[in-house]
C-alpha cells in the first residue's frame, strides 16, 4: 500500500512537471508569435489561455491565488525594482506616492460605493472589491514604453506607483475581509472603524516596509559587498525576494511591500558593492526569471476566467469596468492637476502623461489573485462569485481593449516621437546593411556555382557603387550630426568586448587558459562594459532631456502662433 501511494505520488509529480514543461513551450511559442505579429506578449498570453481553458485541463496542478501571490508576483516585483534608481525615483517620489497610496485608497472607496449603490452588494464586500480591482499591473505598458522610447519619467510614474499600490491594494483588501470576518458593521461603528483601520494600515504597510529595508540593507552589505561569487550572490537575492514576502506574511505584515523594499535595496546599494561580472549575472538571471514568471501569470489569468460565466454577469461586469475607469480617471487627473498646482515648472505632469497613466492602468495578476481567495464562507458564496466575475470581466477588459490600444494612443499624443536626424540616420545605415547583406548573397550564389561570372560581375559593380554611395551618405550624415558618431562608436565598442569576453570563454572551455586567468580577463571586460553602459546611459539620459525640452519649445511656438 505505502510502495503504491509513492507511485502515485510520484506519477502525479511528474505530470505537474510536464504541464509546467508545456505552460513554458507555450509561452515561448506565444513570443515568438507576438513578435512576429506586433500584439503585446501579455495580451497574446492570455488570449491562449482563454483558448485552453476550452479544453481539459491538462496540468493537473490548481492555481489559486495562493500560488500567483507567493511564487510568482515576488519575482516580478523584486526584478522591477531592481531596475529603478533612486536618484530618479526621489525627484518624482511625493507624485508616486500620493498616486500609489492616497491613489488606491480613494479608488477603493469610489468603486466601492458604486458598487453598493448600483448592484446592492454589501459595503464590505463592495470595498473588497475596490481594493483588490485598485492595483495595476504596467507589465505590458512598460514593454511598450522600452520599444518606443517613450521618457523615462512617465514609465517610472506608471511603473513606481503600481509596484506600491500592489501592496496598498493588499492591505486594504486584508482589512475588508478582516472587518468583514469580525461581523463588524461599517455603517453603524463609523469613526471607530476608520481609526482602526488607519493604524491597522499603517501597521501593515509600513511594518512590510521596514522588514523588506532592512533584509534588503543586510544582503546588500553582508554578502554583495564581502562575497565575491557570482553564483552565491545570485542566489542569495532569489533567497531574498521569496524571504522578504514569506518573513514579512508571518508577522502579519505586507509582503508584497516587503518585496518592494527589498528590491530597491539590492538594486541601489546592493548592486554598487558589488563586482561587475556579478552584476551582470544578476541581471541576466532576473532577467529570465521575470520573463517566465510573467509568462506563466498571465496563461493563468485566461485559464483561470471562466468565459461561460462572463455572459451572465455581463451587467455587473459593464458597471464594474466603469466604476473603474471612473475611479481611475479621478485618481490620477485629480491628483496629477493638485501636485502640479504647487510644484515647480520642470516637476509638472503634462497632460499628456496624465492619458497614459489613465488608460495604462491595467489590470492583472493581483487583482485575479486576490479574487481567488474569495470564498463563501466571508460574504456568501453568491457575492464572492459575483466578485470573481467583475474581477475576471475588467481583467479582461483591460488587457484586451486598453492593452492593445495604448501603443496608438501613445503615438496619438506623439510621446513616441524620436529626433529626425535620429531616424534618418538609422534610415542610411539600414540601406548601407541591406545593400552588403545583397552583395553577400550574390557573393555565396557565385561560389557556389549558380551564377556566371559575366552577370556576377555586372551585379557585383553595381551593388559596390551603392554601397560606396551609402557609405558617403552616412558619413556626410554624421559630419552634420557628430554626437550619432559617438554614439556609433561606444555600440561598437560594447560589441567588440563582448566578443572579447566570449573569446575568453571559448579559450578556456579550449583549454587553452587556466580559470584563474579565465576569471582575471572576464573581471576586466566586465568592468570596461560596465564603465560603457554608464557612458551610454548618461548619453541617452542628456538626449531625452534634449528632446523633451525641444519638444517644450516647439510647443510654446505652436501655441504663441
């Protein structure tokens, strides 16, 4: 009996590894298809989803909220955070706040309200619902964002305040089913129920804070400082980033905050003690890490919602999806225009960003995650199947309609929009590569026999004179502009280390060089890419302001006349 009871449980494991080994095949397939067709990968994701969930379920394992909140939102949280610096994020941080914080609290009531008011579900439940529909998800916005080039200030509004709200969400959503399991009664304790929620708040939010700092701070100095292997303090940050959330859980505080903190940690002390080579493993490793956990949240989100029971809900959904755009759009016109109001000039949210923050407010896999914890046992089984069913309806509505339209708005408002002696000088090298990768081909075709030499040689002059023509034109290009020249140069530069670095490697795998001097060359390659990036980031970071301010003046121009 024992001897089968471990079969089984063995034959069980092995199916849950091949679903995740197909959940993965999937994902990249869906990429590479995405890609292909110019849809966000998210929304691709989902949209596969939708279309498995027609069929039997063949990954054996649930997914549950559980799953979504502990395993997988940790990752993406800590390898976003690790990408913002807090240079940047503190000349923007009160806006952020006020948005992620003040934001999500005031979206919760008016959702909740309305909800209450049109659909009479109890105040409780309605507000459950508010917090947990209250946090963004910017994953696919983001992506847009790096692909057209759009500044850098607005991605880090959008980005800085959903990785915030996340946690506020979470707290306020804990506080509704809290109250809600208490038997507490919102309307008839009032006050009282409001200052206790306050502290219990502030408890929660900032006690997740806390433990993801200092957790954050210890790693950063204990091990990225005074430990020099790649491989252990890679380690020790995936370490980091579930043990934050799982510490900060057990004392009943904010994990997600936790994350939060500790990420921002890591990635502005952590990453400057620590050598070059490991901060590209890390880089790298969280790079791979977010990309499958991001695939695997949104394939659950369309084999979560069950498409049979939007149709019957579809009154509560359409009031839903409004309450949100309503609550939403008060949100951030509302307090953009006041921190504007007493801010400087240069600190001011243009208009512009302010559409983008509105209809980028996606919304994803907190939201669905917190939507399956919902249960009959708080607010009856009728109400919480309500809930699930709004929730997976401006999921839904989120993703497929302000997903795939936000690209053209973000053209619309021309924030996409890059230096036309930028464009054109990508223009001339794109004509110089075709033209060589012509003459290559020509070239293969000859020596393998298939052309004459007569018509090789005809066409051979004529792709030379072209590309002798595309050279000059690139050249007088940059004479006119001779900062593209620079920026050519430092690409090159990174290029060829690069191949430096994989020349060393190759070496040593050749057994042509120790380790010792396989790690000695690495090392310095590393730091020489490293001192490049700077060089770029600081080039880029001057250009972008160069256009914004271009941008400003044309505008001024346009409205004077």
């Amino acid at each position: 009996m024992g001897f089968a009871t471990l079969l089984a449980q063995e034959s069980g494991l092995i199916q849950q590894e091949l679903g995740l080994v197909l959940l993965l095949a999937i994902a990249a397939l869906v990429a590479i298809v995405s890609r292909r067709i110019r849809v966000p990968y998210t929304v691709a994701l989902v949209l596969m989803g939708l279309v498995l969930s027609f069929f039997p379920n063949p990954f054996i394992f649930d997914v549950g909220g559980d799953l979504i909140l502990a395993i997988l939102v940790p990752p993406l949280l800590f390898e976003a955070t690790l990408q913002i610096k807090w240079a940047k994020l503190r000349k923007d941080i009160v806006p952020i706040l006020l948005l992620a914080f003040v934001g999500t609290v005031v979206g919760t009531i008016i959702v909740g309200e309305i909800i209450t008011w049109v659909l009479d579900v109890p105040l409780l439940a309605a507000f459950a619902f508010g917090a947990l529909i209250s946090a963004t998800d910017p994953v696919a916005v983001i992506s847009f964002f790096r692909s057209l080039g759009v500044s850098k200030r607005l991605g880090l509004l959008v980005e800085g305040e959903s990785l915030l709200n996340d946690g506020v969400a979470i707290v306020l959503f804990s506080l509704a089913i809290g109250f809600a399991t208490a038997g507490i009664d919102p309307t008839a304790q009032g006050l009282s129920i409001i200052g206790d929620g306050l502290v219990e708040f502030i408890r929660v939010a900032f006690g997740g804070l806390l433990i993801g700092f200092l957790l954050g701070y210890a790693v950063s100095y204990g091990i990225l400082k005074n430990v020099d292997d790649h491989l252990i303090e890679t380690t020790t940050t995936f370490a980091l980033a579930l043990g934050a959330y799982v510490i900060a859980e057990s004392f009943h505080v904010s994990g997600i905050l936790a994350v939060v903190a500790a990420g921002l940690m890591v990635g502005n002390i952590g990453m400057q003690n620590t050598s070059p080579t490991t901060r590209l493993t890390i880089e790298n490793f969280w790079e791979f890490l977010a990309f499958v956990a991001n695939s695997l949240v949104f394939l659950f989100i369309g084999l979560e919602i069950e498409i049979r029971q939007l149709w019957p809900g579809i009154v509560p959904i359409i009031v839903a999806v409004l309450a949100v755009l309503f609550s939403r759009a008060i949100v951030v016109y509302g307090i953009s225009a006041l921190y504007s109001r007493f801010t400087s000039l240069q600190q001011k949210i243009p208009l512009s960003y302010r559409h983008i923050m509105f209809w980028g407010g996606l919304r994803g896999a907190i939201s669905l995650a917190l939507a399956l914890t919902l249960t009959g046992d708080v607010f009856g089984r009728e109400f919480a199947q309500e809930l699930q069913v709004m929730t997976f309806g401006v999921v839904l509505f989120t993703l497929l309609v302000q997903g795939t339209t936000i690209e053209v708005l973000i053209r619309r408002l021309g924030l996409s929009a890059k230096p036309a002696h930028l464009l054109e000088n990508q223009r001339r090298q794109a004509k110089l590569f075709t033209k060589r990768a012509g003459l290559q081909e020509m070239n293969r075709l000859r020596n393998e026999g298939m052309l004459f030499r007569d018509i090789w040689e005809a066409t051979r002059a004529v792709y030379n004179e072209e590309i002798d023509k595309a050279k000059i034109e690139i050249r007088d290009h940059l004479e006119e502009h001779p900062e593209l020249e620079q920026d050519l140069f430092l690409q090159a530069r990174h290029d060829a280390l690069r191949a430096e670095r994989s020349a060393v490697t190759d070496a040593m795998q050749r057994d042509l060089i120790s380790e010792s001097i396989h790690e000695e060359l690495v090392n310095a390659a590393d730091h020489r890419l490293a001192a490049l990036d700077l060089m770029q980031d600081y080039r880029r970071e001057k250009a972008s302001e160069m256009n914004r301010s271009s941008g400003k003046e044309n505008g001024e121009e346009n409205n004077h006349e």
